[in-house]
C-alpha cells in the first residue's frame, strides 16, 4: 500500500490517501466538505476537477473515457500519484445538459 498526497486547491485542504482506498473515503472521516449523494458513481455529485495528478476509476460509470482523463469521481477514484483537485467542478457533459434543460443559471454558476 502507499499512500499520497490529495491537496484540494482554493481550500488549504490536504488528506493522505492510501491507493487502495477512494478518496472520499478519508474526506467523510476527517470531515473534508466534499459533496456525495449516490457513492456508487453514478451521479457524479462528488466530482472534481484532476488539476495535477494520477487517478485510477474504472468503475466510475457516470464520466465518459474522455471526461475521466480531466475529472474524478471521489467516491470512485483511487490515488495514483500525489494529486491536486479541485472540488465541486463538473464534466461539460453536466453543464451542456444544464444549459439544454433551460437552467442557464445553473450553466452560468461556476464562472468565478
Ligand atoms: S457520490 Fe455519486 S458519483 Fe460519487
């Protein structure tokens, strides 16, 4: 087992992570502010944003190939490398489907 570093950039927040462990895990237990509903990876509540690092997440079932490479699912995602995420950002895919639904405030939330 080794263990790495999970930094949540904005919040001064760092967490240890074993890679045999998801990182939602050690986040519910130190009571890290991160969001989940499902824990099964389905609706993508406890996504962030992989600014710099390595996930592993094959069972992350909410986020195409494509959106896995630049998100992680937390409550899925186990660590491969020392990482910095940022928490509460979304795959384009939730945005787009906002925006089709008419919720352009919904879309329009994230821009600061
Ligand atoms: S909590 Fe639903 S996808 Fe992670």
């Amino acid at each position: 087992m080794t263990e790495y570093t999970v930094e949540f950039v904005g919040t001064g927040e760092t967490i240890e992570v074993a890679d045999t462990e998801t990182i939602l895990k050690p986040c519910i237990e130190e009571g890290i502010a991160q969001e989940y509903s499902c824990r099964v990876g389905m609706c993508l509540a406890c996504s962030a944003e992989i600014v710099e690092g390595e996930v592993t997440q094959p069972a992350a079932r909410g986020l195409t190939d494509e959106e896995a490479e630049n998100y992680a699912l937390t409550c899925m995602a186990r660590p491969q490398s020392d990482l910095k995420l940022d928490r509460g950002k979304y795959p384009p895919s939730i945005e787009d489907a906002a925006a089709a639904d008419g919720d352009a405030a919904g879309a329009a939330a994230d821009d600061d």
